[in-house]
C-alpha cells in the first residue's frame, strides 16, 4: 500500500510518500480502508509518536491520527463493527496513524458514521468534537444556564466548543484574534471578546483554554466560585476553595464519538473543515497548517 511515512525523530520536511506493509488486524483490532485523515500540527514533537507502550523505538511511523473510513478487515474477539461499516475515530497515539491506505486500529476506538455524514467531515470531527466534548462534559461539567467562556473559539477545537456549549443551553462567551470573530459568530458565540483589544470584563462558570500562556494565567480570576478552569495547552494553577482546576489530554471514546456524529447528522454541529490536501500532498499539509491554515486540514486519496 501507499503511506506516508517519517524514518527518523524530525520535521514535516522528513515525511516521506512510499510503499509500506499493509497492516493486519490484531485481537479486538479492525482494519480500515482510509478514505480522510487529519492530524495535528505538533504531533511530530510528541515523545509517543516514536514509541510503543514498552517506550521501544517503532520507526518508521505514519502520522495522522484521526481517521474515517470503511471497515475492511475484523480480528477475532473484536466486536460491533463488521466488514463495510463506515466508521471515523481517533486512534492509539502510539501506534501509525491514518495517512496512509489502510490503518490497523482497536474497535473501541471508532463508531459508525451515518450515511450522510462525508468522510471529510468525520476526519475533521473526530479529534476536535472528543476535545470538546471531554472539556465540556466530562471536565466541566457543563450544565444549562452556565456561562462559559471558550478561549480560541474561532479555532477547530473552539468552533465545536462554541456550537457543543450553545447546544447544551450555556451562555457562550468565544475569544481570540479578530480575525477569528467571524468563525466565531459562525459557531453560534453569543458574544466574542477581541484579545488583540482587551480582556473579558466579568465572571464564567467554566473557562475553556486552547490558547495557553498569558491567557491561561489571567483566566483563573475570571472563573466564579464553584466553577472551573479546563486547559489542553498547560496544567492551570490550582484554584481556591471549590473551583476546579483541570488539564487533560484527549482519549478516544466511541460513545462520545458517536453522540457527536448523531449532532453532525441531525445538522447541530459543523466541523471546522479546512484545506483538503492529497495524501501525496502530506509534508505540504503539514507545512501549511504549521503556517496559519485556518480549520482541520483534510488528507484524502489521491
């Protein structure tokens, strides 16, 4: 099969477009014929994408862990999925992701997908919708009538956040630059604050912080007591009395992934979709999203 392929710990410029084994289905695994993947900026830089749970070396690695496609091939003991299901997911960060023909993935880690929900769609769901979701929901425990104030709202993970927390009855709050006030206003923010001009005047039930640095650091004043603070850039400092205080990283979820494919469905949710480039095309995708692409960059067949 054809792949897309880094021999070696470096950068975009390293990703090499070649043959490659096809993979085969391990116990509860599926294969999967790749018809999208996406992927994200800095997953080069991660110490696990060199590595195998045992923290041995497993190079050469293929990039792109999010993923949809048709189920081509199931394991034994692998369950709830069958032979020419679509399906779309996020997968193990330590084994090869998606840009490639076929990816060797656990079954737990995909869901269906509807029919009329586009592979190119699913890719740029899966690891934006998880994010929020687990942000939102499992983190933050959003419930209706909140506020919450989602930092990097015109974003791919800010944009689902936005349109997640309108959904769920919140009152939604986006930042950013003001280029991204109208991706913003697009996912539903009832109000959108320019960090380019100033600061958020007034207190959120749950802060929701993709950016880092100085705007994790001055969001813990804006958190109202009770309330709390959920970062995926850096561990937040702790907060007084009953806020909480959370940093998390991402974890594949079928349940999840299938509630956000129903709202993708039913036309609830949007994902941010980008730039789709040919899997041939992989450095450049890489490379142009390292430069400021806006949305979820797409790999498909050429």
């Amino acid at each position: 099969m054809k792949a897309v392929r880094i021999h070696r710990p470096g950068g975009p410029g390293d990703l090499v477009y070649e043959d490659a084994p096809e993979p085969y289905a391990g116990v509860g695994d599926v294969v999967v014929q790749v018809h999208a993947a996406s992927f994200t900026p800095g997953e080069l830089d991660w110490p696990v994408t060199w590595v195998d749970r045992r923290g041995r070396d497993r190079t050469p690695v293929v990039p792109a862990h999010e993923v949809s496609g048709v189920v081509a091939e199931v394991g034994y003991g692998t369950t709830g999925l069958r032979v020419g299901d679509r399906v779309y997911g996020l997968t193990d960060r330590h084994r090869d992701g998606a840009a490639a023909e076929y990816l060797a993935v656990e079954a737990r880690d995909l869901a269906v997908l509807p029919g009329n929900v586009t592979h190119r769609a699913a890719a740029a769901l899966a690891m934006p919708g998880l994010t929020a979701w687990q942000a939102l929901f499992t983190h933050g425990r959003l419930t209706a009538g909140q506020t919450v104030l989602v930092h990097g709202a015109g974003g791919g993970v800010g944009a689902v956040a936005v349109q997640l927390a309108r959904d769920a009855g919140a009152r939604v709050i986006g930042t950013g630059r003001g280029r991204h006030a109208e991706a913003a206003d697009a996912a539903g923010a009832h109000e959108f604050v320019d960090l380019d001009r100033g600061w958020f005047d007034g207190r959120a039930d749950l802060v929701f912080d993709t950016v880092g640095g100085d705007v994790l650091a001055r969001s813990a004043a804006v958190v109202k007591p009770g309330g709390a603070l959920v970062s995926i850039s850096a561990p937040p400092a702790a907060l007084p009395g009953t806020s909480r205080a959370v940093y998390f990283i991402v974890e594949p979820d079928r349940t999840q992934l299938a509630e956000l494919a129903d709202r993708v469905r039913s036309g609830r949710l949007r994902p941010l979709a980008g730039a789709t480039f040919p899997l041939s095309d992989t450095r450049e995708a890489f490379l142009a999203k390292q430069n400021g692409v806006p949305g979820k960059v797409v790999l498909e067949h050429d």
